[in-house]
C-alpha cells in the first residue's frame, strides 16, 4: 500500500535512508551519509513523500520537490520487488514530467530508471562528493507503451 508520508514515520524512512546510501554508494564516505543524516532529517518533511507499507512496516518511500525526485529508498529485502517502481508510477500519475540526479557510478539506479522510460540528458559533477552526476528525465509524452 501506498499512502502520503505521516510526521511519526520519519525516523523508520530515515534509517531506510541512510541504510541505502552507504550500501548504493560505495565510492563515496560512510561519514559523508552520517555527517548529513541530522540535516536531511529536518529538511524532509519539507518535502512530498510517499510511503510503502508491507505489513504496517514502512519499506521504501520517494521524495518529491515539485517534479524533482531527490530520491526512492527501498529496504535491502524488499528490493526487486516492484516497490521502487509502484512508488515512481504513484507520482507518474499526475505529472507530465520529472527529473531526477544520479551517480554515474550508481548503474543498478541508472538502469532502473531507463527501464521505467527516464533518459540521460546531461551530466554535472556533484560539489559536494566531486562525483559525476547524471541528470535524467521523464516525459509522459515520450514513455514507451508495452
């Protein structure tokens, strides 16, 4: 089930949150996750969340700022199960278009992205981590129908 985030789930999607950083992104410092832990913890609720929830638990959730993800989490053991997908088509449904950063280094999120019909459509480098970036969108005029 999908449903809107609620102020009590922040620290079950901040655990998610970290969990899945340090384990997708290899090739940038533990410290750097934690040392921004506190910070993204506030900011947050700022933004528009969705929830996945198996059994009462939260096991993954999006984040929106207006067509921008900042980002999908998904629990190691619930990975591959449609979750990231379900939530990305939940936001798909009232928006014409969305864009999304990703590591260059991070290719299970870059393919599943282009699998759920988002193109690369330039590259930055992250100041922050000095990683390259890429910047990929979604337009629904051009999603493929299978």
């Amino acid at each position: 089930m999908i449903r809107k985030f609620e102020k009590n789930d922040i620290n079950d999607i901040m655990q998610i949150w970290k969990s899945k950083n340090i384990k997708a992104h290899k090739f940038i410092s533990r410290e750097y996750w934690e040392n921004n832990y506190k910070y993204v913890k506030e900011i947050l609720p700022n933004a528009e969340i969705y929830v996945y929830i198996i059994k009462e638990k939260i096991v993954g959730f999006l984040g929106l700022d207006n067509n921008y993800i900042e980002g999908i989490f998904v629990n190691t053991n619930n990975q591959c199960n449609g979750i990231g997908t379900s939530l990305l088509n939940k936001v798909k449904e009232n928006r014409n278009s969305l864009s999304l950063n990703v590591y260059k280094k991070n290719i299970s999120a870059i393919n599943f992205y282009k699998k759920n019909d988002f193109k690369i459509t330039s590259e930055d480098i992250d100041e922050k981590t000095n990683e390259i970036e890429y910047i990929m969108t979604w337009n629904k005029q051009e999603e493929r129908h299978n």
